[in-house]
C-alpha cells in the first residue's frame, strides 16, 4: 500500500510501515516545506496514497469537498 504522512503524524510511523513492505513518504522529510492542507491533499490523489493526518479538522473538510467534486 502506498501511504502519505502529514506533518503532524510521528515520522517512525513511515519508518515502521516501510519496514513492513509498504510504500511511506512523509511531508516533512520528503516534500517542500510548508505545504498548505489542499496541496498535501492533492498530492495524496495525485500520487494514489492513503493520507495519515492527526485530528486535522481543516483537512477533513477539503478532503470531503473534493470527494463532491469528483463523486458527481
């Protein structure tokens, strides 16, 4: 599986994944810095990766608008 950390989410949570045979980039090692929430977002869809996020109420939103736009 291919997932995508934010910036919130522990760094060894990639390192564990990849140890168990999984794809895991993180924004704050593997990306610009200061990314804004619909850029990470879009970089999730674009690169077809699972997005872990801690309690990020702002991402949620953007993320459930672009479902709208995309689900109609």
């Amino acid at each position: 599986m291919r997932f995508l950390l934010d910036e919130n989410a522990e760094y060894r949570l990639a390192l564990f994944l990849r140890a168990h045979d999984h794809n895991a980039t993180s924004i704050a090692r593997d990306y610009a810095q200061g990314m804004s929430d619909r850029d990470i977002l879009d970089v999730a869809y674009r690169e077809q990766r699972i997005l872990i996020t801690r309690r990020d109420q702002p991402m949620a939103k953007l993320h459930a608008r672009k479902r709208q736009r995309i689900d109609c």
